[in-house]
C-alpha cells in the first residue's frame, strides 16, 4: 500500500480523475519525449464522455501551451479500454509525420496514473502486505497499544505530519475563501454559488440546526472552490473533497482542537482512504459514486470518531458505516459538471459522517459487518453498476438535462409548425 502522500494530492480542480489525472499523464508523457514536432491524444471511455464538463481538454492544452506545442485532442466516449475506464493514448510526431512514441495512461481515481504495462507508477509503496487489510491493523494496533494515527505515523515517519500540515492549511484556505465568494460557478448550469449565503444564515440559528447549517456552509464552500477549477485537496478524490474538510474545520472550530489533533486525525482518516483504494477503487468512473462520497465519508466519520475519543474498533466502525450506507450510489453528474449531484452530496455527507460518529461512541464498538468486507462489498457492487451510472453522463439525473433541451426543443418546432399553419 501506498503512501498517504499520494492520497492527499493539493492541485486544481475540478475533477482528480479527468483534470488532476490527464494533467500528470501529460507531464509523464512530455518529459519522455519533449521535442516532437507535434502532438496527438485520444480520449477514451469515461475520461472522454465527461472530459469537457471536467476541463480535461483544458488541463492538456495548459501542459502543452506551457511549452509552445500544438496538441490535437480526439474524443472517443464510445470507445473503452479494458483495463480502466478512464484511458488516454498519447502519441508524438517528427516532421514527416511519423510517430516516435505512442503510450497508454489510465487515470484510476484520485488524481492517480498508471501507464500501460507499468503497474504502481509514481507510487510511494511503504505498507507491507502484512498490512493490506483492515483487520491485520487492528490486530497489530492491540498487540502494541497503538492508536491507528500512531501507526500510520509509524510506517510513514514524523516527516508526514509536515505534509499533512500543508494539507491542512490547504483545506482551511479552501474553506475561507469558498465562504466569502459569490456568484454564478462556471459551466452551462448556471449554478448560484451558496456557501457565503448559507453560513451568513447559520450564525443567526442555535443548537442542531445551527451546527448542521455550519457544516452543510463549509462542504459547500470547499465544493464550490472546486467546481470553480480552485484550489483544493483530493479527499480522497476533488469530487467528495468538501466533506473531510468540513467536518474537521466544524470540530477544530466548536470543540477549540489543536492543530495537532487535526493532523493527527487526518492521518487516520488517510488510512481508511488508502484502504479502500488498494482494496477497491476510489474512481467514480470504475466504481460510481459511492467510492467518492462514499470513501470520503468513511474517512470524515473515522476521522471524527478518533477526535472525540473513539477507540479503534469504533472508528473501524464509524469508517464502516460510511461506506455501507453509500452503496450503490452512482455517479450521474449533469452535464458531466461536479456540480449536481456533487456539491449537494458532499454536505450531505458531512452531516452523515458526524451522525455515524454519534451512533458508534453509543456503542461498544462491536457490530456484524466490517470495514474489509463492506469494502469488499462495495468493489463488486461498483462493478455491477450498468456504465451508464458510472461518470458517463448518460444516464441517471444526468438525463435530466437532456430531457429538458428536448421538451425544449419540441416546443421550439410546435411553435414554428404553428406560425407556418
């Protein structure tokens, strides 16, 4: 298992398997071969069927432009490679027009590439096999004492709470500037920004209703930063990345924590994300949604667990709960923006997360389905899911655009056929 490093990625939005992705397979892909006379890369399967909606054509142009090449982009949504959905095929050119270097990138979720042929690449592998599930952890954490943010700690050394200090500054700038910016976010949806308006509301209400509208206001403002093409973290993906950081900036904010609880609690909530990752997929186009919202939503809830004095098998379980109650979840965003669903889900979640973390500290941490198996349940599941519900934009509530410019449409022409009768 990889480094939690490699998790946690700070980069542009909005999408770290269509923006972040393509982004670092360029990069790959230029440094092999810098000096072409010109440049090709086609589009494949899910990376193409959103990639416009995702900026994926923008975040290859930008690569090139940076280094004053022309680049011709082919999209081919119909078109899957077998190994992952999210594929492009670079391809460069001397000046008679022959190809000098063709390579296959796959864009596996999180911002992660793997070229073709080559598995594990740019990844920081430190976690032994022994160390590959859930259950040896737990197992090894009560056998020395150990808290999982300890372990993780352990494997990965002290220099990782610098890292995760950068991660942090990074979400809470994230936070800020999504509550004090306003407007319409970009994209053909028109869609109002609602952070800033939301947590203006909330500091005027008490109890349960103020700290839930506290929360829905900062996974929104980090949501919204990120369907703005802003700065973000990947937790563990730019699509689910408003609700780790909402319910941690909620806790750092109302229970007065330390930075140092914070960094401690993202390494747990890293953990879990890693996990599932190794295990499963954390790519909506492999997997739906559910390992977005659902991964970023087991992490919030281990995370909060661990902050209010969990002990491991409750935050095994908090971590638990939200992937299972994320099942099945697809992935259908409308017009193949992270806007609707997205931004909605991720302050759902956040909600959600503090809810499971309330329902373990209940009990004694001891419950039927863990964390492996449900991980486990959720790889299949996501497999079973038609395509079509699978970051296509083919079907789902993305339909709903589409139905709408086609009464649209209908309308038109009955009122032309009319004028003309």
């Amino acid at each position: 298992m990889e480094s939690i490093r490699n998790l946690y990625k700070i980069g542009y939005g909005p999408s770290s398997s269509h923006t972040m992705g393509p982004r670092f397979a360029t990069n790959m892909f230029l440094k092999e071969c810098p000096n072409a006379n010109k440049y090709k890369v086609i589009l494949f399967g899910s990376l193409a069927a959103t990639g416009k909606g995702h900026l994926t054509n923008v975040a290859i142009e930008e690569v090139f432009y940076s280094i004053n090449k022309p680049i011709e982009i082919i999209w081919k949504p119909e078109e899957f490679k077998s190994y992952h959905p999210n594929a492009l095929t670079f391809f460069a050119y001397d000046e008679s027009d022959k190809i000098i270097l063709e390579k296959t990138y796959y864009s596996v979720g999180g911002g992660s590439v793997e070229e073709e042929g080559k598995k594990n690449l740019n990844k920081e592998l430190i976690y032994s096999d022994e160390f590959n599930s859930m259950q040896k952890i737990l197992e090894f954490c009560e056998k020395e004492g150990l808290q999982l943010w300890e372990f993780v700690k352990q494997i990965e050394g002290v220099s990782i709470l610098s890292y995760m200090e950068e991660v942090w500054d990074s979400m809470v700038f994230a936070v800020k500037k999504g509550l004090e910016t306003e407007g319409v976010l970009p994209g053909g949806l028109k869609l109002q920004r609602k952070a800033s308006m939301y947590y203006s509301k909330s500091l005027n209400y008490t109890g349960s209703m103020k700290h839930n509208s506290e929360i829905i206001a900062y996974a929104l403002a980090v949501s919204e930063e990120n369907a703005s093409g802003n700065v973000i973290v990947t937790a563990p993906t730019c699509g689910s990345c408003g609700i780790l950081p909402s319910v941690l900036y909620y806790l750092y904010k109302n229970h007065h924590l330390t930075k140092t609880k914070i960094l401690n609690a993202l390494l747990c909530a890293g953990l879990i994300g890693n996990l599932v990752k190794e295990n499963a997929s954390i790519s909506g186009a492999e997997v739906g949604c559910q390992g977005e919202v659902g991964v970023a939503c087991a992490m919030a809830s281990a995370a909060a667990t661990q902050i209010l004095g969990g002990s491991i098998y409750q935050i095994e379980y908090a971590a638990e709960m939200g992937l299972e109650h994320h099942l099945g979840l697809t992935c259908d965003p409308m017009l193949g923006l992270v806007q609707i669903p997205c931004i909605e889900r991720n302050a759902m979640a956040a909600i959600r997360a503090l809810d499971h973390c309330t329902y373990v500290l209940l009990s004694d941490g001891r419950h039927k389905v863990s964390f492996d198996e449900v991980v486990e349940v959720m790889k299949k599941t996501g497999h079973d899911i038609p395509p079509l519900y699978r970051e296509t934009s083919q079907g789902g509530l993305a339909m709903i655009q589409k139905w709408k410019e086609d009464r649209e449409n209908a309308l038109k022409n009955k009122s032309i056929l009319e004028r003309k009768i």
